[in-house]
C-alpha cells in the first residue's frame, strides 16, 4: 500500500513538472498536447499495477513532447522509471522498445549527440538496474528455499536420530534386562516346582542361581545406564567368545545344553559379535522361560563367508504358549541390523528351532 501510494504521488509531480515545462515554454500550449504531456509524466502512478501500461503510456508522452518540439522531462523521467519497472518483473523486451522509441526520436528532432547517448544510458541503467534487482530476489528466493529445505532436513534427521536412539536403548533394554529376567523367571518356576517336590536342596542351589543372575543383571544395568549418560565412552558388550561361558551358566540352572562349534573361530565386526551372542542368550532364554527342562544344542558353525548360529531345543514343560514376542523380534532385529538373515519355527514334537546367519 505504501509502494503504490509513492508511485501515485511521484506520477503527480511528474504530470506537474512536464505541465509546468509546457506552460513556461509556451504561453497557451495546445490543450491535446498539454494532457498527453501530464498523462505521460503521471503514467508512474499506475506502475505497481499495470507496468507494461505505464511504460508504452511515457514513451509515447516522451515521443510526442520530442515530436512537438517541446522539453519533455517529466515524460522522460516517467520513461527511465518505467523502464527499471518493466526490466524488474523481467520485460526486457519492452524495455528495449522504450530505450528505442526515445533514442529514435531524438535522432529525427536532430537533438545534439550528447543528449541522446546521454538518453540511451539513462534508459538502459535503469533498464540494467532492474534486471540485476530481479537476479538478487530471485537468489534470495532460492536461499531462502534452501534454508527452509536444511531446516526441514535438520528436523527430519533430529526425529530420525531420536527414533534410532529409542530403538537403541529399547534393544540395550530388552537384551540386558528381559533376557535376564526371562531366565530368572524360569529359574523361579523351577524353584518352585522343586519346592513342591520337596527338594529343598536343589531349590536352595536353584535360588542361588537367581541371585548371581540378578546380580550380572544389576551389572550389565549399570553399563547400558553409563553408555547412555555418557556416549563418547564405548562400552564392553559380550561377544561369541563368551557364548561357553553363557551355556555354562544355562546348564547350572539345570537345563540340558550341549554346545558345539565347527568350522575355524575369525575375530568378527563389533557389531556382528555382539549380535551373534546376544542371538544365542536370547534364544536360550526363550528356552528357560517356555521350556525349562527341554534339552538344547547349540551350535556355531563357521564359514568362509558366514557364520550360522543354530539352537533347537527338544518339548519341556510350557509356562506358556510360544508367541512372536519381544524375544523373536530382537533376534529378529539383531540378524538383520546386521545384513544377515534369521528364521524361528516351532517343531512338530512341540521343540523350538533357531537359526541365524551373520556374514562376516
């Protein structure tokens, strides 16, 4: 609004200023001649809405005043503001039609040289003015797309990041605290069912067992806790090496296990061993809480390109009904993370059989 009213108020003083030439240089100008003089200098005043009018309106005010033999600086002035108008909005076409139209008349009046190169660099300016005003818009335009563009990527990738941290830690959860549990869990229920029995020394040797294992759960706690607090420390995970430890820890809960190894043992990825024994704890853990007396083989088979995890175990007592639960899914997510494939169906003498393969 304010643009349009400046406009309006420099179209008035040019329509004064080419009127106010006219009657100074002649006494009682023509009234035709006088009213194309005041509608080219005020032609400004329409700019903001009609620029191309406005423009074709100055020239030929400007060719008729030239025409006429009379001073036409209101009209010219009206010409090289036009001009940066029509340039600005990228019209150079008809910019160039008014540099020409003006020098062309000028050429026919026979006006001195001086005046007419002077006329053609006014014009052009403002022509050149705006045309690099268009460029720096159109660049500022485009910055600020991109800006809005980074940002928007900034806040995908932060949702993203986030996302990926939550996973983490539910995976840091899930692996150190439910597989945990889960085998607490069945250890009690074995506890129990000894008690039951009346075999109270194997459920004292059984509740012992929880103890140590609540114990290396409250351990692997504090290290998930202290990766999360402080993430430039990179913590000690358990890897394949430690898998005969694990099966030594699951036979002393009473669980038949028998662990076998093939092939020639590679130091793997960081990723891929804890994987790799995070996949067997998991699967042996299901073991305890579905199938606490079930016999189990575990076996690590090395290839050149592979290594295939494999755990089956035989029917047991059910606490409950085999389900793809969290315990599926985070093997599931360990194999894959991890470019590898991994499979879980039940057997038809109500077993269990696991098997994961992680390329090395």
């Amino acid at each position: 609004m304010l643009m349009r009213a400046g406009y309006g108020v420099l179209g008035g003083v040019l329509a004064l200023a080419q009127v106010a030439t006219m009657v100074t240089a002649v006494r009682f100008p023509d009234v035709a001649l006088l009213a194309a003089g005041a509608v080219g200098g005020g032609s400004v005043a329409v700019v903001p809405r009609f620029p191309r009018v406005a423009h074709a309106v100055a020239v030929l005010g400007y060719v008729a005043m030239i025409s006429a033999g009379v001073k036409g600086g209101g009209c010219f002035f009206a010409v090289v503001i036009t001009a940066y108008a029509v340039a600005v909005r990228g019209w150079w076409g008809w910019a160039g039609f008014g540099m020409a139209a003006s020098v062309a008349v000028e050429l026919w009046a026979r006006l001195p040289a001086d005046h007419t190169v002077a006329t053609a660099v006014m014009v052009g300016a403002a022509a050149l003015l705006g045309h690099s005003a268009r460029q720096t818009a159109i660049r500022a335009g485009q910055l600020e797309q991109r800006l809005h563009e980074l940002r928007s990527s900034q806040a995908s990738l932060a949702a993203a990041t986030a996302t990926a941290e939550r996973g983490r830690v539910a995976r840091y959860l899930h692996d150190v605290v439910i597989a945990c549990l889960g085998g607490v869990r069945g250890q009690a229920v074995r506890a129990r069912r000894l008690l039951t029995d009346d075999d109270r020394a194997a459920a004292k040797i059984t509740l012992g067992r929880i103890e140590s294992a609540s114990r290396d759960t409250l351990a692997e706690m504090r290290g998930v806790l202290k990766a999360i607090r402080a993430p430039a420390e990179t913590p000690t995970w358990p890897g394949i090496d430690q898998v005969g430890h694990l099966v030594s820890t699951v036979r002393a809960s009473g669980v038949s296990v028998r662990f076998e190894q093939t092939g020639t043992p590679v130091p793997l990825p960081a990723g891929t061993d804890r994987a790799a024994y995070r996949i067997v704890e998991e699967a042996l853990a299901n073991v305890l809480q579905h199938a606490g007396d079930a016999t189990v083989r575990v076996t690590l088979a090395y290839t050149p390109a592979e290594l295939v995890i494999d755990v089956v175990n035989g029917p047991g007592w059910t606490l409950r009904k085999w389900s793809v639960g969290h315990g599926l899914t985070a093997m599931r997510e360990h194999a894959v993370t991890n470019r590898g494939q991994f499979s879980a169906t039940p057997l038809p003498d109500g077993g269990f059989h696991v098997t994961a393969t992680l390329p090395l």
